[in-house]
C-alpha cells in the first residue's frame, strides 16, 4: 500500500516485546479465571457444565483476518467481557452478598482488576496497528440483561466467567501468533468492520 | 338448575334488592333440596398465597356449619386434600372461608376445589368445580420454571420444590446442592420433591437445579436456610454526658445476609441496620441523640426477632472518650503531660486515669494511676535521663465506675541528659604488684547521656594531692594498668587511692575510690555452689564501713585475670554470687574485702566449682615388678586440668576379660600404690594396671601400664615347703591324739574279742587267733599264660565266716601248713561291702587302678589282708586257676611272699612293662608282683617288711580300700626302717592295751 510506513509500538526495541507482554498478561488472566471458575463451581455445587451459552458477540474468527481485525476482534470481545463482569460482579454482591469475603471473592476481585490490564495492552496493539485511537471498538450500547431469579442470576454470573475465561485464552493465543512487530497497515473504517455482525 | 352468581360488586346493590335476591336464593335452594334443608354451596372464590402456599377458599351458603371440601390435581385428578371442615364465617357477608396449605408450591400445577355441605350423614350437591390454574397450564406465560423461588426457611425445616419442564422436555434429575433427589410427578411436564430438615445454606443459598435430559435447557431455584436473629449483651452508655451509645454481640451466625435477608435492628425504633451490616464484625452499635434511660433492641430478619432491653441511669455508664492532643514537658527525671478532652462537659466530671509509660530501651510497661475532676494533665516522676518514653492514657468516671475508655494515641518524648553515676572499681593486682585498676562499662541507664571519657585520678589520702595527672580514657576503655612499686616511690609509701570518674555532655560522674594496696593471700576453704549459686556467709566487720566486695576470678589464671566482683553495704553478712560467666570444670577463687576509707582488707577466700567434671587429662603412669609385687607409680594431674577436687584415684588390673578394681586411692596425695604378693600364683603373665583419678563427678579415662610378671619359683619352694610342714604338725598331731586317747582308740577300733563259747574241750587259752586263708579269696598272682603259674600263685585268703567253711574244707590240710602269720586282728575297715564303681567288678578294679581320679580317704589302720584284692595283670589273671597251696608252701616260711625286686619309681603306678610278660620264668621266680607295687599287707609281709608300717597314713579307694600311694617297696632302707620301728610301735601300744 502507497504510503504506508512501518514502525514497531512506540518505536523502540522494548516495543517489540508487546504483543508477547500481552500474551503474557491474558495467560495470567485465564490462570486466575479458570481457578474463579472452580471456586464458583465448587461454591455453588455445580457439578455438571450448566450453560455454554454464549454473551460476548464478535466477528467469528476467520484466516482472512488480518492482525489488526483479530486485534479488534479480541479487543473488543475483552471489552464487553469487563462491562459484563462489572455487571455481574455488582449484582452478584447484591443479592447473593453481604457475608465474609473469602477465596472466591478475592480471586474475582483479582480477575476485575487484571481484565482492564489487558485490555489496556491489546488497545495500545490495536492503536499501533491502526495508527489511530479512533477505531477502537466501543461497548457504550451494549445492553445487560440481568436475570430476576436468583438461580439464573448465579447461573448469568458463571457464563460471564467462562466469557472471560474463553476470551483471555483467545486472546493469549491471538497474541502469541502475532508478529513481535506490530506493522501499521493503514486506516481502516469501523463501519467497514462493522458489517460484520456475523456471531461467531 | 337455576344458579345465580355473586360478585362482590353486589355491595352496589340495594339493600332491598339484596333482600329479594336471598329471597329467591332461598326459594330455589328450598326447592332443590327440600328433603335435607342443606343448599349447594354457592360462589367457591380461591386466593392463592403464592409465597405462604395457602388457599384461602371462600364461599356462600350451605346451610350448614360443616363442608366438605375436596382438592384435586386438575390434570390426573388426583386427590390431593378431601375432609370435612368448619370454616369461619363472616356473620355480616354470610361468606364461608377456610384456609388450605399446600405441601407444593400452588404454580406447581392446577388444582380444582369442590364444595358441598354437610349436617351429619346429609350432604348436598358438589359445588361448582373451581380451579387454581398452575404455571404448567398450557397458556401460562411465566418464565419461571422451578418453584419456589427465592425461599427463605429456617434450620430444619422441609421443603418441596416443583419443576415444571417446557413442552416436549423430558426430566432427567432433580439435584438439591449437587444431590439428586427422588421425584414425584403432579401433572404432564410438573414433577417435585422434597427436601427434608434442611441444613442451614451458605452466603449464596442453596441450590435446587431441575435438569431435562436435553443439556441445554436448565431450571432451578435458590433457598436460603438459616436462623432467626439472637442477639446478645445489650447495654447502653454515654460518652458526652448527653446521647446514649447501645452496643451488643450479634449473637449466632443467622447465616443470612445481604440487605434483603440479613439481620435488621432497631433501638427504640431507630433503624440502626445500616451500621451494622458489616458481617465481620461481632458487636453492633446504635447512637441515639438523648439519654431515654430504657432502652429496646429489636432484631428481626426474615425468620424471626427477638428483643433485648436494657435500663441505666446516665451518671452510672459513663464512658470517657479517648484523651486527645497529648503533650509532654520533659525533664531528666520526670516529665508533665497533659491532654484535651473532646466534651467540655468532662471539666465537672470526676475522672480516675491510667496512664501507661513504655521506656522505649527495654520496652518496660509502667502504669500509673491518676485521679481529679476534668483531670487534664499529670506529672511524671521517677523517669531515667536521656531515655525515650511513649505514653498513653484512658479515663473513667471515678464515681460509678462503669468502663475505662479508649486509650489515647500514643505519644512519644525524650527525657533531658544528666551526669553520669560513678562507675564501679576495683583493682586487680598480680603478683609483681602490677595490675590495673579496672570498671565496670557504665550501662544506658546508668551514663544518663552519651559519655564522652573516664578519667583517673592517682591520689594520696594522706596528702590529700594528685599524685600524678588525670589519665583520661575513652568511654570504651575501662582499665587502666597500675604499678604499685612505682606508685609507693611517689607516694613516699603512704596509701594510694585511684579515682574513676566518668563525663557526658552534663558533667562528670562522682568519683570511683579504689585503694591500691596489696593483700596478703588466705587459705581457701571448699564452697559448694547451689543453685543460687556460691552462697557466702561472714561475720560483719565493723571495720567494713563502706560495706564489702566479693571478687571472683578463674583460681588458675596467672596474669591479668578477667576479675568480677560486686559491692555489697555495710552490714551484709551474705550473699550468693551469681555469674553468667561461670562455667563448668573451672576452679573459682571468691575472695570478701572490706571497704573502709583507710584500705582495703582481704577477709576471707573460698574455692569452688559450679560443676565439677572428671578431670580431663589422663596419668603419666609407670609399672615395674618387684619380687612378688607390682609398683604403680604416677604423676600428679596439673590443676588446670583437674576440672573438680581430685578425691584420690581407683587402681584397677584387667586380665584379658575382668577389669578388678584392685584399691581405692582415697588421698589424691598419694601418687603410688604397690599390689603386694601380685606375682605369687603366677608362673609368667602380662598384666594390666589402670589407674583413674576420680573428681566428685567420676572417674577420667585412666591411664594404663602393662606389666610382665616373671616366674616366682622361691614362691613354689615355699609352698612346698609349707604344706610338708603342715602335714607333720597334722601327722604329730594326731599320734600325740591318738595316745593321749589311746583307751578310746582302742575301744573304738580294737574292741575285746569275745571268746567263743564251745561246748566240748575247745582250748580255752588266749592266744592270737590264727585264721587259715580262705580259698575262695585267693588273689591270682600274675603269669604268663604260656606258664601254669597257678603252682607258682600266691592266694591271700581274707577272713571268713567261720560258717563259711565249705570252700576251704577240701584244702584244710593246706591251711595246716599255712605259717601262723596270717593272724587275725580285728580289722576296723568299712564295713560296707566293696563295691565295684561300674557294674563289672573287674572292670571296677581295673578303672580303680588306672583312673587318674579317685576319692580317697584316710583309713586309719589296717592289718588284715583279708579284704584286700590284688589287682593282676588282666591277661596274667586269665589265666588263673585254683591255686595250689603247696606250691605256695615251697617258697619256705614266709608263705606268700611277694617278688622284692627293685624297680624303677616310673613303673609303680603302671602296669606292668611287656619286657615282664615276656620273662615269665623271671616273673614267676620272683614270685607275685601286685600291680600297684604296694605291699600285699598279710601279717607275714608285714613280718617281712617292716609289719604295718607301709600302709600307715596311706589313702585308700573308697571303693576298693586298697592303699593308693606307693608304699616304696623300692623304700631305701633307711625308710623301711623308720616306717617299720612306727608300725612296732603302735603295734606295742596297742598290745599294751588289750585287756
């Protein structure tokens, strides 16, 4: 493409070890997911694998993407997995809290705070690659339908947790495919990213 | 049938048309059922509680007081609830209401209710059926699937939980917490079960999952299980004499939470939840703005309440706050503090204070207590200078003490410095009358300010001058050396004292007074140390005016000794010392001096150990034999090394398997021992000597010499020696005895004879009693077979039976011939009959003779052959046949008469050589040879060779009686003749005493 310049993140040597300081970070993230996940099964006796319905929507996945669209693609995934988790996190501690913080409270806690981490990191890939911050995905719209019951409460809260738990592991994976210099490839529309609404 | 229905608009209505309206009801009613008088009953209404599952059923007429009420499950049918009851009624409506509870869930499924009524054994017609549609009902709408929802129950309790499943589903399992449940099924897609005695849930509620085999769709339910509030210790005080504080424990975990389910309280009807939602915190408290005096807790959640109550007058809980904006004045030995109090009302109130001071040096807690009416500020005595304090306070009220406040925050301050304390001295002089004056390192406590030097005066009291300048020592130095030959040459030899000050920042110290004189050394008495350890006691000294010093010090260093001592005041007669220095297996010298202006006074001296060990050399140590002794010498054990009081040293011999204590050495002085006449018994030996020096706690490892005994033969000699004379004083012993005795003797062993009573001319003259040999006791003497030597065998015929004739009756005329030697003395052998040791009497003479071992005895005196049985070469005496007297008779008038042919001394206690088988001619002309070469002791040898001498004193076999020792048949002369002139003259004595 005419025109295009390549440059590493942030144009130095440290920069080049971005994508796998991110790989790194959503591996820790799905480490400290799967063990949220156990505790939450182990709390509520949830022995079978109750749900697999799914929460987060993106474009499938697809080996025409290139590195920015697959950056895009788990970025914007991990931002609604945060808006989901703040959802459940906060609703779960209102109707099912109020008692002793334990294991499994400071593992979520734990989990909250490093989800922004990463998404944090792949926005700067992202805004290496694209060159702009203005084609960073948004979840402004995006709507939480918190269930009434408390059993489909619960049941909203670990699907929300195995959202996180499969999107920290795409995106460790994502990332460690990528190469370690991130190569801008020019302005890219949203809208044209948005067209696909295909769920994946 | 005509029905009329009611609404509850009918209130609308008229009251005269209400009239016509039962008018015709009842006209209808009447009519129907005009042979019971009971009327149908009319408007069935349900109410459903969905939360409390009750079925409120009302209804109108009956004519009855009782109804019989049915309940079915609307879809299979089924019976769920059919009794009489008596419903209330509202006399004003005439409306019937009876309330029914539900096991499940009313949603669960639909139930139909039918009502008729009942007087006694007359009913009327069912009622209209009326249903409750369930949430399983085709057009029903709701989402939720699982009931009950969201239930809160206490411990305990049961609960049923329905499931209803979407069209075309079919139910797998119903799990409760991860169990599976049994199932019941209600309807088409509705199934339930119960839980029972439910365990109280976890923060979250337990779960009650319905799974349809198809994965994808999943139902469920949360409970909560838990208990009702039960709090505890509600009281209420105040802290700013105005508004009431309420505090209490919450009591049980309720095991509910959260704002929905968790425990809600009330004071007085204040809500007081919002403070106290915190679930870690056991106590709960409630501000209300004015002092009620009573007071009531309200706790209350889902399951329950309870109530506390609690009454007091303000005056009796108060409870300060804490201290506020302390602040302190320091001084070197006190310090001012004072404080704020948030309430200006505590200014009238009477207030007890504790204050707490740490020393920051040795974090040491100090508590002291204060007291005053709106008390704000307290003086701080008794601090030590140059010392970091913090402190703190907390208040109550002094009258009706309820509680002590808060403490205050800590606050932190340093006391001024001031001048040291005067260190303390002493002096420690060698034996060269050098030495250095020395002092104890002034602790934190004691320098009362960083110290910056010591200095040290040399003073004359006499003079009352410095004899030389102020030495001035860093503060890390605490000695100074000393000569006191030196010292005496600038002292014109006047008394000398040694001044120690120590400076800070604040001054110098008082001084130090050591005086520099020499003492003379005491004798030293043991001590033993105790626990408390050396306790030392002493008569007071009234020179002692400044009091005394008790010094101690390793008693074996030789120089510059790193010396310890304490001061003690005057009057003190004890004291127990004490040292973390101490250390075991080291010798102390505790030395007392008095104090007085003048000089310094050793009074007493002890030694000791506070543990004594075995010492921990071993002996230079050295053997020799001396003649029959063995000499052990050794060296003294340096006293360093002795580690206790030597008690002496234990001397031990090990031979091979045996480690003997031989002596105890009890003086630790004595640096010998000799083992007299060790060597006596002992042809040649190594032998070993162990000598171990022993303290109270035990023995060292000794120390140990070899020594080689060489042959003591003079020793041999001696004993030889010794026991020949032993048996000649025996043998004088008993002669003598036996004369001295010799009636007895006679009595005993040669009894009178009594004289046989004959009945024809029997000669009655006294006369030895001749006795012809027996035959049959004859002893074969030995022959070679290829020789008949039975003409040449001599045959000793013992005593007899006179009855026993019958032997000797055939060779009577031989026994004429016999010489008259064979006389009969009263033979005082045993009278046992001799028994062979084995079983076989040949075999038992022979064992006899060459057995090695064998019992022998002292017989006394024997002069009758007539037991005796010679022993004959066994294949000579094969050989033997009946003897033949008159060849006996050809060896002249000595009748038997055994071979004398010398022979040499080897051969007497053996058998006879084969060069003696080979000879028989030899053997027989020399006539019989017994085999144990003694002397066959018929009368006629004992004529021959000396009479009885030879068996005199010899032992014989218990067994056989035969004399064992060789005799010396090969005697010298001089022998024979001695024993012979013995044997007359007993044979005299004994003659002479025969009656």
């Amino acid at each position: 493409m005419a025109g295009r310049s390549t440059r590493g993140i942030n144009g130095s040597n440290g920069s080049r070890t971005a994508p796998a300081r991110a790989a790194a970070l959503a591996d820790l993230l799905h480490y400290e997911c799967s063990t949220l996940l156990e505790l939450f099964r182990k709390k509520e006796n949830f022995t079978e694998d109750v749900t697999d319905r799914r929460l987060v929507s993106v474009p499938p996945p697809s080996s025409q993407l290139d590195t920015r669209d697959k950056l895009w693609r788990i970025h914007s995934a991990l931002l609604q997995c945060q808006k989901l988790l703040e959802k459940a996190v906060a609703k779960e501690e209102e109707e099912l809290g109020g008692g002793k913080k334990g294991k499994y409270e400071n593992k979520r806690k734990l989990v909250k705070e490093r989800l922004p981490l990463l998404i944090l990191s792949t926005g700067e890939l992202l805004k290496a690659a694209e060159g702009t911050t203005s084609l960073t995905p948004s979840v402004e719209g995006l709507e939480v339908n918190v269930p009434t019951g408390l059993l489909d409460l619960k049941l909203w809260v670990y699907r929300v947790y195995k959202e996180v738990n499969y999107w920290s592991k795409t995106a460790a994976n994502t990332l460690k495919e990528l190469p370690s210099v991130i190569v801008k490839e020019g302005a890219r529309t949203t809208r044209a990213r948005n067209r696909r609404s295909t769920r994946r | 049938m005509a029905h009329l229905s009611l609404t509850p608009t009918s209130k609308l209505i008229s009251s005269g048309f209400v009239w016509l309206l039962w008018i015709v009801l009842g006209f209808s009613t009447s009519h129907t059922h005009a042979d019971t008088g009971l009327t149908v009953p009319q408007r069935v209404t349900l109410s459903p509680n969905w939360y409390t599952q009750e079925l409120s059923i009302s209804w109108l007429g009956g004519g009855a007081t009782t109804f019989e009420l049915i309940i079915l499950r609307t879809e299979f049918n089924e019976t769920v609830f059919y009794e009489t009851v008596s419903p209330t009624v509202n006399k004003v409506s005439g409306l019937h209401q009876w309330t029914w509870t539900s096991v499940n869930p009313l949603e669960c499924t639909s139930l139909s209710v039918k009502i008729r009524s009942r007087d006694g054994h007359t009913t009327s017609e069912w009622s209209q059926t009326e249903t409750l549609q369930g949430n399983d009902h085709p057009n029903s709408e709701q989402r939720v699937k699982v009931f009950p929802q969201d239930k809160v129950l206490p411990v305990g309790a049961n609960i049923t939980f329905c499931c209803i499943l979407d069209e075309g589903l079919v139910l797998d399992k119903l799990k409760y917490d991860g169990n599976t449940t049994s199932v019941t099924r209600l309807s088409r897609r509705t199934y339930s079960t119960t839980v029972f005695n439910l365990v109280a849930s976890r923060q979250s509620g337990s779960n009650m999952l319905c799974l349809p085999e198809d994965k994808e769709k999943l139902y469920g339910a949360v409970v909560f299980v838990g208990y009702p509030p039960l709090p505890i210790d509600f009281k209420c005080e105040t802290h700013d004499l105005r508004s009431a504080v309420c505090q209490w424990g919450k009591g049980r975990d309720t095991h509910l939470y959260g704002s929905q389910r968790g425990t809600r309280y009330f004071v007085n009807n204040r809500d007081c939840s919002e403070v106290n939602q915190d679930v870690g915190q056991k106590e709960a408290t409630c501000t209300l703005d004015t002092w009620e005096g009573n007071w009531t807790l309200v706790a209350k959640n889902l399951l329950g309440q309870y109530s506390l109550t609690d009454t007091a007058e303000l005056s009796h809980r108060v409870c300060p706050v804490a201290p506020d904006l302390l602040s302190v004045v320091a001084d070197a030995w006190n310090a001012s503090l004072s404080w704020h109090w948030k309430y200006d009302s505590y200014s009238s109130l009477a207030l007890v204070c504790q204050v707490e001071i740490t020393a920051t040096e040795d974090e040491k807690l100090i508590k002291r207590v204060f007291s005053g009416v709106g008390l704000r500020s307290v003086f701080l005595s008794d601090l030590y200078p140059d010392e970091h304090y913090s402190v703190k306070v907390r208040c109550g009220a002094q009258q009706n003490f309820w509680k002590w406040g808060n403490w205050s925050k800590l606050s932190s301050f340093k006391t001024k410095t001031y001048v040291p304390d005067t260190p303390d001295a002493w002096i420690w002089l060698n034996t060269d009358n050098t030495g250095k004056v020395i002092w104890k390192p002034l602790t934190r406590r004691q320098s009362h300010g960083k110290l910056t030097q010591y200095e040290v005066f040399l003073w004359s009291p006499e003079e009352n001058r410095a004899l030389a300048p102020a030495v001035t020592l860093p503060p890390n130095n605490w000695s100074m050396p000393v000569n006191l030959t030196e010292i005496a040459f600038f002292s014109n030899n006047g008394s000398v004292v040694a001044k120690v000050t120590a400076r800070n920042d604040a001054g110098s110290s008082p001084p130090a007074r050591v005086h520099l004189t020499s003492v003379e050394p005491l004798a030293a008495p043991r001590i033993v140390y105790t626990d408390q350890g050396f306790p030392l006691f002493w008569e007071n000294n009234a020179n002692a005016t400044c009091g005394y010093v008790v010094e101690w010090l390793d008693a074996f260093c030789p120089q510059d000794c790193p010396v310890e001592w304490i001061k003690l005041p005057a009057g003190t007669t004890n004291v127990s010392i004490e040292s973390a220095t101490f250390q075991p297996g080291v010798r102390y010298n505790l030395s007392l001096y008095s104090c007085s202006s003048d000089a310094r006074e050793l009074l007493k001296r002890w030694q000791g150990y506070t543990q004594e060990l075995v010492p921990s050399v071993a002996l230079t140590l050295s053997a020799s034999q001396q003649n029959a002794d063995i000499l052990l010498t050794w060296k003294e054990i340096p006293l360093v090394n002795r580690r206790g009081f030597l008690l002496g040293y234990n001397i031990y011999n090990s031979t091979g398997y045996q480690f003997k204590l031989l002596e105890n050495v009890s003086d630790p002085e004595t640096m010998s021992y000799t083992a007299k006449d060790f060597a006596k018994g002992f042809i040649k030996g190594t032998f070993k000597f162990t000598v171990k020096a022993y303290t109270a706690a035990g023995e060292n490892t000794g120390t140990t010499a070899t020594v080689t005994i060489e042959p003591y033969t003079d020793w041999l000699i001696l004993e030889i020696l010794t026991s020949l004379g032993l048996v000649t004083l025996l043998l004088a012993i008993v002669t003598f005895t036996c004369y001295k005795k010799r009636k007895w003797v006679k009595k005993a062993f040669y009894p009178d004879i009594p004289e046989p009573k004959l009945p024809s001319d029997w000669p009655r003259t006294r006369g030895p009693l001749d006795v012809k040999p027996s035959p049959h006791s004859m002893v074969c003497v030995v022959e070679t077979p290829e020789y008949d030597c039975i003409k040449d065998m001599l045959v000793a015929i013992p005593e007899e039976d006179e009855d026993d004739a019958g032997q000797g009756i055939g060779d009577e005329s031989v026994d004429t011939d016999e010489p008259t030697s064979l006389r009969y003395y009263n033979q005082m052998v045993d009278e046992r009959p001799i028994r062979p040791r084995f079983p076989d009497s040949s075999a038992s003479s022979i064992s006899s003779m060459s057995s090695a071992h064998t019992d022998v005895t002292y017989t006394g005196i024997q002069t009758s052959g007539s037991s005796l049985v010679l022993q004959l070469d066994p294949q000579g005496s094969s050989e033997c046949h009946q003897p033949q007297l008159d060849r006996l008779v050809s060896y002249g008038g000595g009748g038997y008469r055994p071979q004398m042919q010398p022979r040499a001394p080897s051969d007497d206690m053996d058998l006879p050589s084969p060069e003696s088988f080979l000879e028989p001619q030899a053997a027989c002309s020399g006539g019989y040879k017994p085999q144990g070469s003694w002397q066959l002791d018929s009368p006629v040898d004992a004529a021959e060779m000396g009479s009885l001498a030879p068996s005199l004193g010899s032992p014989t076999s218990v067994a056989s009686t035969q004399f064992l020792l060789p005799d010396g048949e090969e005697n010298t002369g001089e022998k024979r003749q001695l024993s012979s002139s013995a044997a007359s003259w007993l044979t005299n004595l004994l003659s002479s005493t025969k009656p």
